[in-house]
C-alpha cells in the first residue's frame, strides 16, 4: 500500500474477490510473477510480457489452456475475473492469476524420466492441439524490442528474419576486438539459411506451444510432469520448432540450475550429447510421429531455435556487453550440427527401434 492507495496486486486480486495475503517473488525475463496467498488458498499471479500483452494473444493462448486441460493434459487454465474475462488490464501491464500448481522444477543434470516425460507430454500436446480451432494474429511480434524495425515474416523464426537480426546486431554493436567472430557468426546464420530456407517452407503447421524450455515445466518427485506453463508465444507454427526446444534443454546436459530470471543462464549452451538428443525425439515420435523430413529438420531448427535466443536475448544485456552475448557459444552448435548431421537420422531410428 502506498498513501492508502492499493497496489497492483491488490488491485488484481480484488477484480477476482481475492482478499491478499502473503507475496513472494517469482522469475521470468518479460513480465514478473508472485506466488499469492489469497483468501485461504494459493495463487500465481504473472503480468505478461508487453509484446504477448495484446487481447487476439491472451484469448488464443487462454482458450488453448482450456482446450489442454479438457483433453487431460497437465495444463492450469486462468481464473475467470469478476467482469468475465480471464485477464486485468492496468496502467503498468496486464495481468492473469492461476490456481498455484505444486511442483518441482527441472533437474539440470540430465534426468532420463524426467526427459523422457517431458518428451512424451509435448507429442500429447501437439496431438491434443490438432483439434484446437482458436484464431490469433497473423505473426506475433518478433524482434519488436529492436530499435530498427526486422521485416515481418510469415513464420516467427524465418531464416531471413534470423539473419537479419544478427547482422543488426552485427552493424549496432559490434565491436571491432570481435569484428572478425561476428563476421563469422554472420556467414554461420547465412549458410545456415540457405540450408534450410526451402525445407522451412514445407514442414507442415500445427498449434504449437512455442517456448517449450526447462523453466516452463514442473514436475512431480517421481518424474512425471505437474505442469507446462507460459503459453504466452503458442502460435501455428511446424512443431520442430517445440521438438528442437525440448531437445536443446531435455536432451541437452547441464551441469547447474537454469535460472529464469537471468537471460544468460536460460539460453546458456548445454552439451549436445548425440543420444540424449537422439532419445527426446525418439520418445516424442513414439507420442506422436515425425515424418522423415521433420526429422531430417530438426538439426536446423535446433540451429534456429539457438539463433533466436541469442539474437532475442541480445536486447536484455547492457549495450555494452551485447556482441559479447550474441557470440558467447555461439558456434558450439553450428559445430554439432556439421559433427552430426550424418548420424543423426540413424541415431534417432535406434532409439524408436
């Protein structure tokens, strides 16, 4: 309280007759989160990232929960507020408040069941996300952050987009200590793109979640998953991009917790172990088979999902320290993926046999 005047919390928690308790602080890079005790019972309450804040968004993702919670799938729907909607428009932000989900969060050292499950609750998703028929924009607003407008594309981590953003940050920011990296991190992304580019276009859409990352997941102490969260980028999208992001932190090992809050450790680099990221895919494609060409995609989007974090992320650090950022692992994939683009049909084929 400040002057007698309630806060946003209090604001928020009143619009769904919510008496306010005790706050504790949550993580996240966009908006920011409290674990609430309200009127006896426990909630999350989480302002949206601006760029995910507007109404066509919030309905898609919102109606998408409920459309997985209905299917049975361990997804919490919003709360409905007092005026019927599932969200709380104020001046700072809009924000949403769930019933809070008890749960563990990912082990950073590599946990086959927890992989595993992770993998096979994403194959239901996407599955259970066929038959979801909600309407949203028609591109969400990447690299909307950037201080020069990166032309629009028809898919949220285009090639052309991607390499775009790295030679913004190429031009902006380089630093003439890293010139020669950044040059090379620049021909990585370009040939990555004409690699890519004319399969990108024929992988088929689905609904997607669109971040499925190690932080937006819960699980229970025996493994199995609690809770996927954070449906704020849940777009109609090929489902490599989910399956390369389930691979990069399920199949990836680590050895230290993610923390949410610090872009740095979320879009830290693992180490890429060939069968770990063999098995995750496997596991999904028991759930729900992948053709032979998403198969064959899934290194690019790897490639492209880590391009996109790097490029994304580049805008939360001081201006100072973003060349840094962008080339900090940044070939470490790029690597991999030429070290392994030959076993990786195969290694993906042993582990479904």
């Amino acid at each position: 309280m400040k002057n007698g005047d309630p806060g946003p919390l209090e604001l928020v928690l009143a619009a769904y007759g919510l008496e306010p308790g005790d706050v504790s602080g949550g993580g996240g890079t966009a908006g920011g989160s409290w674990r609430v005790r309200a009127s006896g019972g426990d909630y999350f309450v989480r302002r949206r990232g601006a760029r995910t804040a507007g109404p066509e968004r919030i309905r898609f993702d919102h109606g998408l929960r409920r459309h997985l919670a209905e299917e049975g799938l361990p997804v919490t729907p919003p709360l409905v507020a007092g005026d019927g909607k599932t969200w709380v428009s104020l001046a700072d932000g809009v924000y949403e408040v769930y019933p809070w989900v008890e749960g563990q969060p990912y082990n950073p050292v590599w946990r086959e069941v927890e992989g595993r499950n992770a993998a096979m609750v994403l194959a239901r998703i996407h599955r259970a996300a066929l038959r979801y028929g909600g309407e949203c924009e028609s591109l969400l607003p990447q690299f909307a952050h950037y201080p020069v407008a990166i032309p629009a594309r028809e898919r949220f981590d285009h090639p052309e987009a991607l390499l775009a953003a790295v030679e913004f940050v190429t031009e902006a920011f380089g630093v003439l200590s890293r010139r020669q990296e950044l040059t090379r991190a620049r021909e990585r992304v370009r040939r990555f793109r004409d690699d890519y580019l004319a399969l990108y276009q024929r992988l088929p859409v689905g609904v997607i979640h669109g971040d499925y990352n190690a932080c937006n997941l819960l699980f229970r102490t025996d493994g199995e998953v609690a809770g996927v969260f954070d449906f704020d980028w849940a777009w109609r999208d090929s489902r490599v991009r989910d399956v390369a992001t389930g691979l990069f932190f399920f199949g990836g090992r680590r050895d230290r917790p993610i923390d949410s809050g610090d872009i740095r450790s979320l879009t830290a680099c693992p180490d890429l172990n060939l069968s770990c990221l063999a098995e995750f895919a496997a596991v999904y494609h028991h759930g729900f088979p992948l053709s032979g060409e998403e198969v064959q995609a899934l290194p690019n989007a790897l490639l492209g999902g880590w391009v996109a974090w790097r490029t994304e992320g580049v805008m939360k650090v001081p201006e100072e320290e973003r060349a840094d950022f962008l080339l900090t692992s940044f070939e470490v994939p790029f690597r991999w993926v030429e070290d392994h683009r030959r076993d990786w049909n195969e290694a993906v084929r042993c582990c479904c046999a």
